[in-house]
C-alpha cells in the first residue's frame, strides 16, 4: 500500500508554500513576540525567539520542527540552542519572512558559517525536514561566502603591498572604508554577488579610487609613483555628456599597475570601471570629489544592503569575527605559481591555487590562445565557406549578430544592470574560439574524407548553434561563471533555481537549443581544441552526464520524437540491442556524423586511408549536399550512439551504488540491471521530466523485494547521497503526474511499480528473462594520455608516465599513497613486500575507493510515521543488516 504521509515538522520539507491566509497573518502580527502564547514551549527557546526578533507563527513552526527533528534523533549531537537557531533558520527561510539576519543568528548560537550550514543540514534526518527552498538557500549563502572570503583574503594581501604602516594607523581605517566601500559597490552592482572574477574587478576599481585620492605618505613607493599621474580615460558619445554627470577620471597607469600585480586584464576592469562601478558612483554622489566617502555614510547604506539581503555580514571579515573565520586548510593555502622548470606541462601545484590566482591564471591561458584568433573567419575557413554549394558565410554572420544581441541582454539581466558589456566581452571571446574549433574541425574531415565541400554541414544552423554554445559555455566556465544548478543533479521540475546565474544549462535557453543537440558537439569540440584546461574538460563532460541523466528528457526534447520514429520501425532498427552493449564504444564519432547522421547504427565511417564502403562514400555525399535538399540516406545513428553512452554512464553508476549495498549479493547487481536496461530501452517514457537516477535506485529496489534481500528505500537514498555528482533533489522531488511531485517511494509505488509489474514479478518465477550484457566501459575520450592508470584488479596502485627525471614522485601522487617509478632506484626490498600487501589486503575492497566520508548514525530514518518506509508499508523491527553495513563501511 502507499507509505503514509508524515505529519510531524518534516513537513515543512515538502514544496508547500505558506497560503495566503498565514502570511497575511504574519504581516497583522505585531513585531514583537508574545511571550504568554509559548508557556508549553521551553523558556530559552522562546528567549532565543525574542532575541531573534521571531513572529509568533515562526516561533510555533520552528518548534513543531524542532520536535519532529528531536523525535527522530538518536541523541542531540549538539547544544539544543544551536539546533533551535537552524531550526529557525530553516523555518523563516520556508516562510520567507524578514525576521533575522544569517550573521545574527550566528551571534546568538556562536558558530561560524561553515557550523552553522553544516548544523542545518543535519538536521535533515528523515530526508525530507529541507525543502527545496531551504537547500537553494544554503547553497547561495555558502558560494557568496566562500567567494567573499576568498576577495578579502586577496584585499588584505594586496592591500599589503599597497599602504604603508603609519604610526597613527590611519591606514587601517583607509583599508576598512574601501573594504566597506566594494561590499557596497559589489551589492548594488551585481545581482550575481557570487561572481568571482567580476567581484575582484569591481575590487581593483575601489582600489583605484581610494589609491588616487589618498595621502602619498601612506601609500608604499610603487603606488606613490603613478599616484600623481592622471590622465582621463577616451569618451565616447561626447555629444551626449552634458546630458549625464561626467564620468570619473581614471587614472590609467595606476589601474594598469593594478592589474599587472594581479595578472588581471585591463581592457576587461576598465570596462567594469566605466560600466558598473561609474554608475555607483554617480548613484552615491562621488564622480567628482576628492576626498574619501563618508565613513557612516558607507557604513549606514552597506546596513541596509545587508540588513535587506539577510546573510552576511561583510565587514566582519575585516575584522577577523570567528562567525566568518575560515577554516584552518584555507589559511594555511599559500598561492604559488606553476613551476617553470618541470617539463611536465600538467605538473601538479603543492601547494594549491588560491580561487582567485586560479581564476586569473585560467583567463589569461584562454584570452592567450584567442589572441592569434580573429573576430571574423579566417582565410581557411572563409575558403571552406566559399567552396561550399550554398556559401553560409552570410548566414552565419547574421547568426552570430542575432545570438550576440540576445546573449549580451540575457547576460545583463543575470549579472547586473551595468554588465551588457561584459556579456558582449564574454561573447566576443567565444565567437573567437567558436571560429578557431570549426576551423579545425573542418579540416579534420578533410583530412578523414578527403573532400572539400561541407554544404550540408555548413548550411546547418544547428550545428552552428551547437557550436557556439558549447564556445560559450567553454568561456563562461573558465571565468567561474557556469557551474551547475543543484549540482547539476536536480530532478527538474519546480525545484530548479530562477534565471539569476549562468550555470548550465542556461546557454541553452538563451539560444533556445535543444540539450539532444548540444550534446553532438562536445566530444568533436573537446578533440578540436588541444589547448582546455582539464578543468573546462571535465566541466563539458559533467555536462554532457548531465544531459544524459536529465535535461535530454524534458518534455520538449526532440529525442522523444527520435525514439518514438526508431521504436516504430523494425527491431533491428531500434536505437540499441542488448547484444552491442559488450562492444566496445568508438569514440571515432565526429560531429559532422552526428549531426548529418547518414549511417544506420552499427555503421561507421572509416579512416581516409582504408577502402572505400558504402558509409564513407555517404558521408562525403551528405557533407557535400547542396543546402534544402534532403538526401536519400539510411536512418541516424546519432541516436544509437547517445544510447550507448547512455547505457554505459548508467551501469557506472549502477556498479558504484551495488557496491556500497549488495557486496554480500554480488549475483544481483546483473539482474538489477537487466531491469534498468530494459527500463531504458523499453519504458523510456518513464524518464519524460525525470532522472536517471530516479530509475535506478527503483530497479535496485525492486530486484532486492523480488529476491527477498533486506534493502529499503532509506538505505538506498543514504548510501545514494554519499556518491559523487549526486543532489538530495533527485530522491525528494520526483516527478509522479504532471505538475505533481513527491519522494522516489511514491514514485517507484504509484508508477515505476504500475507500469513494470510484469516484469519485475518475472525475475522471482523460474524461468527469468534473459540477463543483458554488462556494458563495457571504455577509458574516457576526455582523459589525458598521461593521466595515471589503475593497475587491474586493484584499487590502490596506479601507473603514470615519467616525463621529467627531475620530478619528484612526493609532488605526483599523494602523501598517503606509494609510487613505483621504472627506471628509476627504488630502495630496499621491503616497500615491494608493502605494495604486495596493500594489493592483497582483503579490507582494500571498499574503505578506500568507496569513502562514505564521516559515518552516518544508525538514525531512525523515516519518510513515513512509524517507519513505514516501504512501498509496501512493511515495517522492520530494528535496524537493517545493510544500515549496520553501511556504517562499517565509512568507518
């Protein structure tokens, strides 16, 4: 039967805004606390409620909570007063009601913000006490702190080499007023506070400004110098000036002696300067005076920026508060730069990049690369263009106008105001990168078919598209601008964050391009250009998981049409037999392949070099075909391709989460995914708006209910939380009928189970279906030839080239491991006899490779009252075996 909905605090976790009727009542509420309507509540919770400044309402929700939290508690790990201040966190956040700030209630329970974040999500011990809203809120305050300690860290080690010490230590209050001053800039500026490359730039500009306008004795000898040497900055539009206040004067050479020191480029925070910071000083009066900006005056608007915003507080990082102290392996990281005498191009850095220098450093490699790279096709492609039977030359140029236009605004809008011109900085660069990889992907397919002609190609406009998108995304993650919403795991739907970031897959909806699509060009694009980082690399293949996982599967996707045209047609035309899972995956697919798409599956072109067939001769015939003319070509194999992809992505994963649970029952891991494979190929509707992930921990359920293992949902999604690259969302918020959601039990009970009944039943008779083959899985295309290696059959030893003899194996793998290096002395015997029995340790299997990180309690983990958690509302008179595993396991 269905599990049961719980009614204790928890259900505060469902996405259940609070009605009309509750906050209008909130706003009838008189600010101040009644204490005589909380006499059963206990007495420091309602002082600490008062101190907070709480309604009545949020102080009756947050103590309804607090029960239901302590109810389902083994034990209180922490002080009760600490517990009721995430408590109430949690419930203001929900109610969105303005009692408190962040940094206040940090005053009143004493822990800093990493604690206090930490605190809040162990409070999530039923799985479903955080709400979407309250995770999201989490997640924004702690990237904005670690961006704003990573600034201030920066600011104070800059500041260093820029105020001299003076006696009556006015360079303290000169350094505290241009600190205030840029947290007020960086809140009125930017909506994007966690920006960090446009932050520090705004950074870089405050410091100009308070430089310029300071006394010399307290400015170190570099910064005197170019102190006294103004000179105004080119205007444009002067026609229009006496319409608007003058623009501040900068001073050149001390902007550019700014960035030189950190290796920031000047062109881009000239922009910010002229752009968001000029507009924020117009807005506080202060283009045009000499002096410094009133320090109450500062002090009094960044109040109410702050007091307006809820978190942090700023200025307490100049003061060194402990509720903003960061944590001690971030104050012992020293930045250093790459070492130029290892030859090693991917030589590890010990110790690691601070953000900011990585950030930095990344920018400056891309803008290097591009800067060979015009704004307009170069003579080879402008030659491909022109030998193409329908030149695209126009096209594209009048594409990349349209796309820039929307881009710039989008990017405005999700930035900041002031920041259209940025976007158009971002655009440029990727228009480069965007001409620079076709161009070598053009001549790639030359190289392999040995034509010239790419009208088909060239004439498509979603190949294009594809292209430029993926420069983008490219540019946007090397400025730390992309990431990904959720983690990039979210199960979609009314949990998705609003349009104020970049992170993907906002590129695609600023162009309005199918994920399906997107997906074509990333391994081409990666191959094309030798020059990303590993970073930018592994950011385009959690993408392209991504798409794989969920956002190929939105309703709109074009693949739900491809798979309804292949499954209506004969099965061996079907996008994946079971049988060509124990194939090895080519990674020979261009994307002139994939998005031409001229063979059936199985079928691939061959290198230029080896006999002419049927398929070759059809790639040239589809690259070469005139624009509007549809050839008469056998069916896609892009489809096919994705699937396989797909199918291995999905075993991955599978195989990791069978390791945490079943190492007991290892005879279950190919059954269960002969049923998520079937699910996969046969049932893929059951992915329309859903995850992966979703159809995974369902499969793994079920087969365990069949078998009769002992496996419930909460084991799944706990051992499910500890895996890499994986959201709560995925397991809270699943989508069961349209426009409704709820947790993964209710959806393998009321869908997953309906619609596979059958089937599952199938695997308890005695004849089974047939076991499908497990997938191979290839080493990654996106992988470094000269990554290190895992030896089979072992969890612990790794192999790696050694490029440079001076290259100290401490500095190539860590402290903790061992490393082998051939050809080089070894010493004594007895380190061979350790490797040996680290490799036969029979305890290596999991406690290594399979961290759990700190071992979770044996908690009483409900979705439902009682502990009916199962779907078929069974109930388990202790502790599972598997949860007693599960803790050994991350012992």
């Amino acid at each position: 039967m269905p599990p049961k909905k719980r009614s204790s605090g928890s259900t505060q976790g469902k996405e259940q805004k609070p009605g009309a009727e509750s906050a209008s009542s909130d706003k009838k509420e008189s600010p101040g606390l009644s204490v005589k309507k909380h006499r059963d509540k206990d007495a420091e919770f309602v002082t600490l409620c008062k101190s907070l400044h709480v309604t009545d309402s949020v102080c009756d929700r947050a103590w309804t909570l607090w029960k239901g939290v302590q109810e389902s508690m083994d034990e209180v790990p922490d002080s009760q007063k600490k517990l009721w201040g995430a408590c109430l966190f949690v419930t203001v956040t929900d109610m969105d009601v303005a009692c408190f700030t962040l940094t206040q209630v940090l005053k009143e329970v004493s822990l800093n913000v990493k604690q206090f974040l930490a605190l809040v999500r162990k409070l999530d011990v039923n799985l479903d006490t955080i709400s979407t809203k309250v995770n999201s809120a989490l997640t924004r305050v702690e990237k904005k702190y670690d961006v704003t300690l990573a600034l201030y860290q920066r600011f104070e080690k800059t500041c260093k080499k820029i105020f001299a010490l003076v006696s009556d230590g006015r360079e303290r209050e000169t350094m505290r007023s241009c600190w205030t001053m840029f947290l007020l800039a960086k809140g009125r500026t930017l909506q994007m506070e966690d920006d960090l490359v446009i932050s520090f730039q705004l950074l870089l500009c405050t410091l100009e400004l308070f430089i310029k306008r300071c006394p010399s004795e307290l400015l170190q000898p570099l910064y005197s110098k170019v102190q006294s040497t103004p000179t105004r900055t080119s205007r444009r539009n002067q026609s229009k000036a006496k319409s608007r206040p003058p623009e501040p004067e900068i001073n050149v050479q001390l902007l550019e002696t700014l960035c030189k020191e950190n290796e920031c480029s000047t062109e881009e925070v000239k922009n910010v300067y002229q752009t968001s910071f000029s507009a924020f000083l117009d807005l506080l009066d202060l283009s045009r005076v000499p002096e410094f900006p009133p320090v109450n005056d500062l002090n009094q608007q960044y109040e109410e920026h702050y007091l307006k915003s809820r978190d942090i507080d700023g200025r307490l990082f100049f003061d060194g508060d402990e509720t903003v102290l960061a944590p001690k392996i971030e104050i012992t990281q020293v930045e250093r730069t790459p070492k130029k005498n290892l030859l090693d191009d991917d030589a590890v850095l010990i110790p690691p990049q601070t953000p900011v220098r990585a950030a930095m450093t990344s920018i400056q490699q891309l803008r290097g690369d591009l800067t060979s790279s015009g704004d307009q096709p170069s003579t080879n492609l402008a030659t491909y263009f022109k030998n193409c039977t329908v030149d695209p030359t126009q096209d594209v140029l009048k594409r990349l106008e349209t796309l820039g236009q929307a881009f710039s605004q989008r990017f405005g809008q999700a930035v900041g105001p002031g920041c259209v011109i940025l976007g158009k900085q971002r655009y440029t660069l990727g228009v480069r990168l965007y001409y620079k990889v076709m161009e070598a992907m053009l001549k790639s397919e030359e190289k392999r078919l040995s034509v010239q002609n790419f009208s088909k190609l060239l004439n498509d406009s979603t190949f294009h598209t594809s292209l430029l998108a993926c420069a983008l995304e490219v540019v946007m993650a090397t400025y730390g601008e992309s990431s990904f919403k959720s983690g990039g795991y979210n199960s979609g739907g009314a949990g998705d964050l609003a349009e104020t970031d970049l992170c993907f897959p906002w590129i695609l909806d600023v162009f309005n391009l199918a994920a399906f699509d997107f997906y074509k060009v990333i391994e081409s694009f990666i191959k094309a250009d030798p020059t990303l980082t590993k970073d930018v690399i592994k950011h385009l293949e959690t993408c392209e998981n991504l798409i794989m996982e969920r956002i190929s599967w939105r309703t709109d996707s074009p693949l739900f049409e491809l798979l309804k045209q292949e499954h209506g047609g004969s099965v061996t035309e079907q996008v994946e037999t079971p049988a060509c899972l124990g194939q090895p995956l080519q990674h020979n697919h261009t994307a002139a392949d994939l998005y031409l798409s001229p063979m059936r599956p199985g079928l691939r072109v061959l290198p230029p070099d080896s006999p002419a067939t049927p398929s070759s001769q059809a790639s040239c015939q589809a690259l070469s075909q005139p624009a509007g003319q549809t050839p008469h070509l056998p069916k896609s194999n892009s489809l096919s391709l994705f699937y396989k992809k797909l199918y291995r992505l999905a075993y991955t994963r599978l195989k990791i989460l069978c390791s945490y649970l079943l190492s007991p029952h290892p005879e279950l891991e190919p059954i269960i995914w002969t049923l998520f494979q079937h699910t996969l190929q046969h049932e893929y509707e059951l992915m329309r708006d859903r995850h992966l992930d979703q159809l995974m921990m369902s499969a793994m359920y079920a087969i365990c209910k069949v078998k009769s293992v002992d496996l419930r949902f909460k084991t799944i999604v706990t051992a499910y939380k500890n895996m890499p690259n994986t959201n709560q969302e995925t397991f809270k918020h699943v989508l069961i009928t349209e426009g409704q959601y709820d947790s993964i039990i209710v959806f393998y009970n009321q869908v997953f189970m309906q619609k596979l009944k059958t089937n599952i039943l199938q695997y308890a008779s005695l004849r089974p279906p047939t076991l499908s083959p497990i997938p191979q899985i290839p080493r990654s295309p996106y992988k470094f030839p000269n990554s290190p290696l895992r030896v089979p059959g072992s969890n612990n030893v790794y192999i790696s080239p050694l490029k440079s003899p001076r290259m100290s194996p401490g500095i190539m793998t860590p402290r903790s491991r061992m490393l082998v290096s051939i050809g080089e002395s070894f010493g004594l015997s007895n380190r061979f006899q350790k490797i040996n029995q680290m490799v036969n340790s029979s305890d290596r299997s999991f406690k290594r490779t399979l961290d759990l990180g700190s071992a979770p309690k044996q908690k009483r983990l409900r979705f439902d009252v009682d502990g009916q958690d199962e779907a078929d509302g069974s109930k388990s008179d202790g502790d599972s075996a598997l949860i007693q595993k599960l803790a050994e396991m991350s012992k």
